[in-house]
C-alpha cells in the first residue's frame, strides 16, 4: 500500500529495481532524524550526505527521460506589431477601433496565405 502511494506521488516513472538500489544505498539513514524532513534530513546527515552522489548517479537515466518545461516562444515582430496597435483601441473613435480591429484581420490572413504559398 505504502509502494503504491509512493508511486503515484512520484512525478517521474520509477523502475521497481532501481528504487532498491536507492533504497539499499539509504537504508538505515531515515531513522537517525525522525524530526526532520525532506531535503533537510538528508543534508544533516553526513551518511545520506555522502551516498548522494551514488543516488544521483542511480536517478540520472530517470531525470534525462523527464522533459524540463519548455520556455514560451518569444512573440514574433507581428505578434508585437498586433499587440501595440489593439492597446491603443481605449483610445480611439469606435469608427477608428472597427478599422483597426479589420486591418489586423486582413493582416492574420495576409500571414495564412503567405505560410500557405
């Protein structure tokens, strides 16, 4: 049961055989820090302190396989182009914001039937 929660809190999938030899390089080092937790007991605790290299070492072909969070696509010049043009409709004429609003869809169809070509 306990294995089970474990696994489903894991974010990255956990080989069964390499969690043993995570748990063989630990064992015997939770129960001298009962109070602390996380990262704290293992950075006061020279032993865990010093079998982390082994651990890292152990964890590294599971952390390569998890995807980091990639970074937003900067904005293209258009994207901008767009973007300052729509902050001045507040204020602009409703006559002038309806242009404005038709030459920005004139000029995403513009950039369609370019990309298509």
């Amino acid at each position: 049961m306990e294995n089970e929660q474990e696994s489903s809190a894991s974010p990255l999938p956990m080989d069964p055989a390499k969690l043993e030899q995570i748990k063989g390089l630990l064992a015997g080092g939770e129960a001298k820090t009962p109070s602390l937790d996380g990262i704290s007991s293992v950075l006061s605790n020279p032993d865990l302190l010093a079998k982390l290299p082994q651990v890292m070492e152990v964890l590294k072909p599971m952390l390569g396989q998890a995807q980091a969070p990639s970074a937003p696509k900067p904005p293209s010049p258009e994207e901008e182009r767009d973007r300052l043009l729509l902050s001045l409709c507040p204020f602009l004429s409703k006559e002038r914001q309806e242009t404005l609003e038709a030459i920005l869809k004139l000029s995403k169809l513009g950039e369609v039937l370019k990309q298509l070509s």
